[in-house]
C-alpha cells in the first residue's frame, strides 16, 4: 500500500532522524537521490544547461548540494536565489566549488530559456496561499520553454497537505519526494502539477497513521472476495438494486452489470425497467414490487436513474444491509435517516453532487477534494466516495482517506458512475466492509476503464464488459 503522511509527522520522523545522525547527513542522502534522478531525465549530463530556482528553505538547499553533483559531472548549473540573504551558506558554497554560478531573480529569465532542465527549489512542504509575485512570475516564463521540470519534494505552489492550488504553481515533469509520499501529491488539483513522482527512501520512520493511503494491486487481491469450493450464490452475496425510471433504464441495465461483474452471487432488481434489465441479463432476478417485496439480499444499491422515486430510497435506507446511494438517490436521501442507520452507508457523488450536498459551489469542491470528502463522511456519518480524477473515500473520524490511483479520463462518459455503484454494491454484498468495498470498486472501476479504452473513447457498456479483465490483472 502507498501511504503519504503529513507535512506535521515528515518533520517530526525527520527531527528524530536527525537527532541521530551526523549533521547533514539526512540532506545529503536527498540530495544525492534529486541528483540521480536530475541525471536520469537529462540522459546525458555532461554539456547541458541546469537552472536551479533555489528559495530560502531546504528545498533549495537540496536542490544546490544536487546542482553541485551535476556540475561535478559537467553540466553548466546556474542557480537563480530568490533570497540571497537566506539562501543556504554551506549548500550554495558547495554549488560554488563545483563550478556553479549564481544569479538573483532579476536575471533568471535568459537562463531558464536556455535550460535544459529546471529544478524546482523554490518553497518546502511548509507553503501555503499561493507564490509570491516574484516566484509566479518565474513560473510564467518557465511555461514558455521547453525545459523539463523537475520539482524538489512537491511543486511550488501547490499544499502539501490538502492538495489545494491558490494561483500559479510550478508544473513539473517528475516530483522527487523524499521519505513519504505528500497528500497532495496524489490529490488533484496538486496532482496533476506534480507528472511522475518518484520516492526517494532518507530513513525516515512513521510511527502514527498516513492522512492517506493508495491501494495497490496486492492489496486488492487480498481484499477480492474469490469464491471457494463451497460457495453458492448466497454466500458469494446478493445485491439488490433499486434504480432506474422510464426516463433513464439504462441506469438500472448499467448498475446490474456492475454487479454482474463485480461478482455478486446473484442480483435481485426493483424498478419500472425491469424488461430491459432482463433483456439484456436474463439471470438477474426482477420483481415488480417494493424493495422490501424483493427477498433476502445482503446489501442494496439505490438511487442511480431513479428520478424521483423518494420511497425507494427511504425503503432502502430502513433496512438493516450495507446500503449505497448513488446519484438521484443522494438528492432524495434524508440526511437525518443516513445518520441514524446502524448498517453501513456507501454514498458515491461526484463533484457536482457533493457540491450540492454540502451547499457550495462545484469549484470549491473540485478545489478542495480532501476537505470535501471528509466533510461529507461526518455531515452523514458514512463512508464517501468522491468520485473525480482522483476518487476518494473517506469514514468518519480522523483514520486514513483512501485514493484510487488507477483513475482515467476515459471513465468521464455518462453510465460509467452506474456501473462502480453496482460494482461496488456487490463488494459489499460480499461482506466488504464499506471502505475497502468503495476502494476495491474504484480500483477495478479505474483498471477496466483502462483496458476497455486503450486510448480510444469508449461507453459505460464497455468498462462494464472490462470489469473482468481488471479482476484477471489483479488477480494473475
């Protein structure tokens, strides 16, 4: 599992690192790992031209101790020191003696346009409120070349912690962390500022809980709920789905496919598309009645093309199985009954829907992802999947968000948001707790978008059809 930790707990694990280890050892070791991976983009280190953009903290003292590497190899490194007065003393004297030279902020823009590479050493994890006039503006000219970018811990400009982008910021080529992955790191909007992301191992030791953890796939593999010898439809779980209207059966053919895939034993539908339902999955279960007329099932999936069909919902939410509510259904749902359940509670929305959830507007969430899923999981006491480019899910209390890293673009076509809620659903029917149940769902939701795109544009039918692929790649 990839975790990332606090801007709080990386300074702590790195005071008690340092309390045991010569002086600036714990640099150097960071220094060397930006060094390499600086070598590894260029290719070819000797003769090429390095900017260094150095603030006044240690993210430009590593990245002077990293340009005084390269410029021993035969690179040209220039440093551009937007604080000379505070600029590392021993860092930028070892940049020095290698034969780097320095310019203050003023002069920076020759050398960047001439630059092979760009080292981002402008503002440490610590940054928060955006880049001051005078870094922005050097962001600006940074986007007009055709220098690759190479951030030092996290880009300037972006919250280590939150994930959160005020105003300009650095959009690097490869970030390298050190120690811990950043929150931000693997949220967007930081995320896709930060392009590749490489891990570089300073020693540090994490004795408390990550902010957030990424499931990979020996992870998922562990959590599949693979059927044995003695499985039959009901111990593999029944799911029931409570979806779709006249106006939107493809909602309801969708989650059952979800479902179908995803692995539930057997799935029981309630709803006015009961005929294209079973047109298109003849096994699946149809009743013509009221949830609670369905027959036993051990987790309920409700809300996707519902329209208005509030009872639903509210039928739904008084029963005593995992339930998750998607789409119409979180408009529908009340929030007081979403409390007061004992069973456990999937809500799935995405930005616009979390939006009107929490009464803001669309940007704000999309702005601020982590601070919108966690609010949402205790205004409803529930476990929420934020669904985006980087889905989220978050239960209530302060235990670790889950992100999904397998998201695509791909997966932006209508239906695709039905398929994960039966997908999903049948995790839970399966006896996944709702966390992991949301996380393996967007996990396999974001594999089989993958493979049923393979770079091409692709339908909700579709991923739903890959969802088996993805279940092979995980468990291969």
């Amino acid at each position: 599992m990839r975790t990332a930790y606090s801007v709080e707990m990386v300074r702590a694990a790195e005071r008690e690192l340092m309390a045991r280890l010569p002086d600036g050892v714990l640099m150097q070791r960071a220094a060397a790992g930006l060094a390499a991976a600086c070598a590894d983009v260029l290719g070819r280190v000797y003769g090429r031209r390095v900017v260094l953009l150095v603030g006044s903290g240690d993210n430009g003292a590593d990245a002077l101790y990293a340009g005084a590497r390269l410029a021993r190899r035969g690179a040209g490194v220039t440093a551009v020191l937007l604080a000379p007065d505070r600029t590392h003393p021993e860092a930028l004297a070892a940049l020095r003696r290698a034969g780097g030279r320095t310019v203050p902020g003023a002069d920076a823009e020759e050398p960047l346009r001439r630059a092979d590479l760009v080292v981002d050493g402008i503002v440490g994890i610590g940054g928060t409120g955006g880049l001051r006039p005078d870094a922005a503006a050097l962001v600006d000219v940074i986007g007009e070349t055709r220098a690759a970018v190479v951030a030092v811990d996290l880009p300037s400009g972006v919250e280590a912690d939150t994930g959160e982008v005020h105003g300009s910021a650095v959009r690097a080529d490869l970030t390298v962390t050190f120690g811990a992955h950043k929150p931000g790191l693997l949220v967007d909007p930081a995320r896709e500022y930060a392009g590749s992301v490489r891990l570089v191992d300073i020693g540090l030791a994490f004795p408390g809980e990550a902010e957030l953890e990424a499931l990979q796939h020996a992870d998922v593999a562990e959590l599949l709920p693979v059927p044995a010898a003695e499985s039959d439809k009901y111990r593999r779980g029944v799911v029931g789905i409570a979806a779709g209207s006249s106006r939107y059966p493809g909602a309801a053919v969708l989650a059952v496919a979800g479902a179908l895939r995803g692995g539930a034993g057997a799935v029981r539908y309630v709803g006015p598309a009961g005929d294209a339902v079973l047109a298109r999955f003849p096994e699946t279960l149809v009743s013509t009645g009221t949830p609670e007329q369905a027959g036993r099932v051990q987790a309920w999936v409700v809300g996707p093309g519902a329209g208005d069909d509030a009872d639903a919902v509210a039928a739904v939410l008084g029963t005593d199985v995992p339930v998750l509510v998607d789409a119409d259904g979180l408009r529908l749902a009340d929030r007081d009954a979403v409390r007061a359940r004992r069973a456990p509670t999937l809500l799935t929305p995405h930005a616009g829907e979390a939006a009107a959830l929490l009464g803001v507007a669309r940007e704000e969430v999309e702005g601020a992802r982590l601070r919108a899923v966690r609010e949402l999981a205790e205004r409803y006491a529930a476990t929420v999947l934020l669904k985006g480019s980087t889905t989220l899910v978050a239960s209530p209390g302060d235990g670790p968000v889950r992100v999904n890293p397998t998201g695509t673009g791909w997966l932006a076509t209508a239906g695709s948001g039905d398929v994960l809620s039966g997908l999903a659903g049948s995790l839970l029917a399966a006896g996944l707790d709702a966390l992991d149940a949301g996380s393996v769902g967007a996990y396999l939701h974001g594999l089989a978008g993958r493979r049923a795109a393979d770079g091409a544009p692709v339908g909700a039918h579709d991923v739903a059809e890959a969802v088996r692929e993805a279940w092979r790649d995980v468990t291969d």
